[in-house]
C-alpha cells in the first residue's frame, strides 16, 4: 500500500491534501496539534484509510518522534504543511509564540525532511512537498519572522531538490497566497479585510499536489500572485518591504 504524511492535516489546506491522498489511494497519516479537528476528520473524509498522529511539531523531539512510529510505513510522500502566522513589530511580539513558529517552520520541517528523505534516498523513490508561501519572496515588515520562515522554506527546498535531480525523487515547495482557512483568521487581529485575490484551500492544495506529480520545484498558485512575485525582481527591495507593510496594516489593523 502506498503511503503518506500530512502535518497539520486536520485543517485548511493539509485536508485538502489528505483528500487528494486517499483519493488516490494512498494510506494518510495525519500528524497535528488541534484535538477539535482531528476529532472532526470522520465527518470531513470519505474513506477512513488514514490514520490520526496528535502531536506538537513545535517541540524538538517532535519529528524523532513521528519518525520512530511511521519508519515500518516505508512512507512514500512527505507533505509539510503545519503552520502559523504571528502579526505585529518584532519588538512587541510575544518571543515564546515564534520560538514555537521557529520550531515548526524551520527546524522541525528540515528535520522531518531529513528523517524521511534518507529512507526515500535508499529505496531510490518518494516525494516531498513543502509548504511556503508568497511571502517568501521579501521581506515581510509586521510578519517579520513569518515571513523569514517561508523565505528559509523556500530555499532550503529548492537546494536539496537540486541535489536530488538524478534520482527517482521529487522535492518541491508550493507557495500560496492568501487562502481562506483558519490561518487567516487566527493571524487577523479582527478580519482580514483585502478580499480580492484570495483562493480556496481546495485549489490550493489541487494545485500543489499536481506541481509536485509533474516534477515542478516551486509552484505558486494564482496569477496575481506570479505577478507579485515576479514583480518584486523589477522594484528596489525597499520598496517592496514598504509594500508589504502597508498591505499589512491595511489587511490586519
Ligand atoms: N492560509 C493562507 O493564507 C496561507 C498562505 C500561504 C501559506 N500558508 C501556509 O499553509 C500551511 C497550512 O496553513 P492553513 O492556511 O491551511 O492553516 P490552518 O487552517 O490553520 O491549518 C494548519 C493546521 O496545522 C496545525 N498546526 C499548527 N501548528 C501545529 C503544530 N505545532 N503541530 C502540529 N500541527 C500544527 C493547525 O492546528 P491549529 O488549529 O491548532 O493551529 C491546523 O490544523 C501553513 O504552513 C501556512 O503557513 C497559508
């Protein structure tokens, strides 16, 4: 049987993944940290050929974890996807909050990555898709630290695609834009307010899935977004950070 490794598939954009997964096929692990929406899954899936993982990326014995009970899976696709965002000045925000964000996006992401890749490395096959964003493409002024996350994600992905071009794996980062799941919401200090050019966690994920199928390293979803983020090559990175902060105030005060 093939299988899989969602985290943070209990919501958003890592349910939509775990659909595609068993609609092809595949036995998905669900690994996350919300109780409420691990108990929900029965009622949002259609086949039960999955398995739910509670577990707090955020912490470093996290992913030596997950690993020691899903090595015997011989699993055959890796989607990290956990997330969260944080809004305000760096100097106001809450440190033990990002040390948490640090964690899941940096250090837990490459850690899984590693643990997994090796297995995938000796049976010269498997896929892993990693989840970044458009905001990895600058500097992000009031989402300083996400922003940084996303940009490590983004690089870090598209270095050891590189170095695994000559084998029977895939490695490839999608880079959403804004996208109406619970992350929104939890990062907005009332609602977001910029509505236009927001997409649904199911194309999102669509889109990701066949990117990392047809051996696409980065794929960004939407037009607008390919052009915000091609845009940003033409314009002096100060002014796209000035950008982004106004976006920023504007979208979340
Ligand atoms: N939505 C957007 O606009 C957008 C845009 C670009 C990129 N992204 C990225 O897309 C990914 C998925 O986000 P989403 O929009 O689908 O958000 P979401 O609906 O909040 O889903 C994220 C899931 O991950 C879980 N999670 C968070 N921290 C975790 C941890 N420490 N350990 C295990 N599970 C954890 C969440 O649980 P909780 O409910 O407890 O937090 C939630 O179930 C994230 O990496 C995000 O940065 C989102």
């Amino acid at each position: 049987m093939k299988t899989s490794l969602v985290t943070g598939g209990a919501s958003g954009i890592g349910i939509e993944f775990v659909k595609l997964l068993l609609k092809d096929n595949y036995k998905v692990f669900i690994v996350d940290n919300n109780k409420n929406n691990i108990e929900n899954l029965k009622d949002k899936l259609d086949s039960n050929n999955y398995e739910s993982i509670y577990e707090d990326l955020c912490y470093e014995k996290s992913p030596d974890k997950i690993y020691k009970k899903l090595k015997k899976e011989n699993i055959d696709i890796l989607i990290n996807n956990a997330g969260f965002g944080t809004y305000g000045k760096f100097y106001e925000t809450d440190w033990q909050i990002e040390k948490r964000m640090l964690n899941l996006h940096v250090i837990n992401t490459t850690h899984l990555t590693k643990l997994f890749l090796k297995d995938m490395i000796k049976k010269n096959d498997g896929k892993i898709l990693n989840i970044s964003s458009i905001a990895a493409f600058q500097p992000g002024p009031l989402m300083a630290l996400y922003y940084a996350t996303k940009a490590y994600i983004l690089h870090f992905t598209e270095a050891i695609s590189n170095e695994v071009k000559d084998k029977n794996i895939t490695i490839s980062v999608l880079c959403p834009g804004q996208t109406n799941t619970n992350f929104q919401r939890n990062v907005s200090s009332i609602k977001n307010k910029i509505k236009f050019n927001t997409s649904s966690p199911t194309k999102v994920a669509k889109y990701g899935y066949d990117a990392l199928h047809n051996n696409v390293t980065v794929s960004i979803p939407g037009i607008f977004n390919k052009f915000l983020v091609n845009l940003n090559r033409f314009l002096p990175r100060s002014i796209s950070t000035n950008i982004v902060k106004y976006i920023q105030e504007k979208n979340r005060n």
